[in-house]
C-alpha cells in the first residue's frame, strides 16, 4: 500500500465514523457520540503517524496526546488540554464502571459543546495532511 493509499484509508474511515458520530447526535445517544468522536480523532492522528512517519503502520494505542508525539504532531497547551478531555471519552464509554457516570455527564448542553469541538479538531487535524 502506498502512503497515499494508507492514509486515505485511515481519513475514509475517520469520515464514516464521523457520520456515525453525527448519528449518535441526532438519537440522542450523547456518549456514543463522544465515545466515536475519540475515534475520529483517533484515526485521523494514526492517517498524520503514516505521513510522518514513512509509511510505518501506526502504534496500537488510543491516547490522543501519545499518537499526536509519534506522529511528531507538536499540539499547543490548548489542543493538548482539548485532547486530555476528550480521551476520557474513550474510557468513560468503553468499561461498565464508568459508564452511568459518563451517560449522565452527556447532557445535551455538554454533548454538543465537545462534539463541535471534535468536529473543529478533526478538520485542523486533516490540515496536516496537506
């Protein structure tokens, strides 16, 4: 696979979750919508790794700041703070324990506060790409 090919298939598959993200949004299923919206982000950073990085297949992790260091994607203390936050997503959707506690952290008001903002990093984060 080419280097072209590799991050396309990483940002085509950012963008379908990104519609299921939105999907999630219009259900009102609020932390499915964050919990995908960490994916979004997630691959998008793993297609910016494979630009970066010649080719090599990204690492097999879900930390936003640790992909955004291996991509070699310096973040400001703003985008880092916005990353730290929104991999809670990933935790706080994924394991039973945390999960009541997060769905009813998912209000309207918060959901759609951090979905624009998933939203506005996936496309700085595409601008990467260029």
């Amino acid at each position: 696979m080419t280097t072209e090919e590799h991050i396309k298939y990483w940002i085509d598959s950012a963008e379908n979750d990104m519609l299921a993200s939105e999907s999630m949004f219009k259900s009102k299923r609020f932390d499915w919508c964050l919990f995908i919206g960490h994916i979004v982000l997630e691959k998008t950073l793993k297609a910016i790794y494979v630009k970066n990085n010649n080719n090599d297949i990204p690492p097999k992790i879900h930390d936003l700041i640790k992909l955004s260091e291996k991509a070699n994607l310096k973040l400001t203390e703003g985008k880092e703070k916005i990353c730290d936050q929104i991999n809670g997503f990933n935790i706080e959707a994924r394991y039973p324990e945390y999960k009541k506690e997060f769905y009813k952290r998912c209000t309207v008001e918060f959901t759609t506060n951090y979905f624009e903002i998933i939203k506005n990093e996936f496309e700085w984060l595409k601008t990467n790409l260029k």
